[in-house]
C-alpha cells in the first residue's frame, strides 16, 4: 500500500518500518509542524525529539490500510503496531506537502 503512496509519506511510512529516525526526519520540510497527542511540535529539531519519543521508545510502527486527498492533504488510515497498551490501534495520519516534503503531520 505504502508503494502507492506521494514520495515524501512514502519514504516517512518505510523509514518508520525500520524504525529509522533520520530516514523519518528526513522526509519533513525543515520548517514543518507535527500535531500529535495534544502537543505541537515545530521544526526539525522539535520533530526529532517527537520521532524519538512518540516512535523509537514504543518502537510504534504505523502501517496504512487507505489514503485518499482530501482537500489538498493526504488522509491515511490504518494501524499502529507498538510495546504500549491497547496495541495495535487505529489512527488517521494527515499530511500536507509543499515541495514534495511533509509541511504538516496531524495525528488522531
């Protein structure tokens, strides 16, 4: 499914896989926003301690199942496989992509 994916989220959902940080990192512009849990995090360097925190330390793995465009974001459902309680639990990723990077990431 992820093959099918715009490039950018593409290369987030397969680094993700690998549990691969700076490859999850990569795929965001440098000036992007993630929403995620209530929080906000902007920039990369807020991003990064977000991946570590949010994916590395559940070892939270997100596995989409559908995407559509939805007034110009992708919408992608599907599960996320983790070490935390109640795994593994549906979420809806929102992006929004400028310059073929990820500018926005919501999370609910």
């Amino acid at each position: 499914m992820a093959h099918d994916l715009p490039p950018a989220i593409a290369a987030y959902v397969a680094a993700n896989a690998r549990l691969d940080a700076e490859g999850m990192l990569a795929a965001f512009a440098p000036r992007a926003v993630v929403l995620d849990d209530g929080g906000r995090h902007e920039g990369r360097e807020e991003i990064k301690a977000w991946i570590r925190r949010a994916t590395l330390d559940s070892r939270a793995v997100f596995s989409p199942k559908a995407w559509r465009d939805e007034d110009g974001r992708i919408v992608a459902d599907g599960l996320t496989t983790s070490d935390f309680s109640g795994s593994p639990i549906r979420f809806t990723f929102r992006f929004r992509l400028e310059g073929g990077a990820i500018a926005a990431l919501e999370i609910a």
